[in-house]
C-alpha cells in the first residue's frame, strides 16, 4: 500500500470513528432523556389509569353477562 493511500485511509478512519463517537453521545442524551423522573411518572400514571379502564370495563362487562344469563 502506498503511503499515500495509507494517510487517506487512516484520516477517513478518523473521520468515522468522530462521527460514531458523535452518534453514541445523541444516542445517551436520547436515553438519559427517556429516564427523566417527570417522564416516568406521566408513564406510570398513564398505566395507572388504563389499567384502571380495564378494570371497570371489565367488570361492567362481567355484570352485563351476569344480568343477561340470570
């Protein structure tokens, strides 16, 4: 390999390893976002209400059996 082709493959090399580098530190300001304590909770009381929904679906769904079959 010429000497030449070495030094431009080495500087591309160089280029891409900076702009990896670039990608992972977006990548961890993007998960370190998503573990935002505020977002967490808006989560889990979002959870806490559709499981809150399935259960009274639920249980009027149970009792409209239980009115038709009595």
């Amino acid at each position: 390999m010429v000497a030449e082709e070495r030094d431009e493959l080495h500087d591309l090399l160089i280029r891409i390893d900076e702009r990896v580098k670039s990608i992972q530190e977006d990548i961890s300001g993007i998960n370190s976002d998503r573990r935002c304590h505020t977002h967490t909770e808006k989560i889990r009381s979002l959870e806490r209400a559709v499981w809150g929904t399935v259960t009274v679906v639920a249980g009027v769904t149970a009792r409209a059996f239980y009115e038709a079959f009595r």
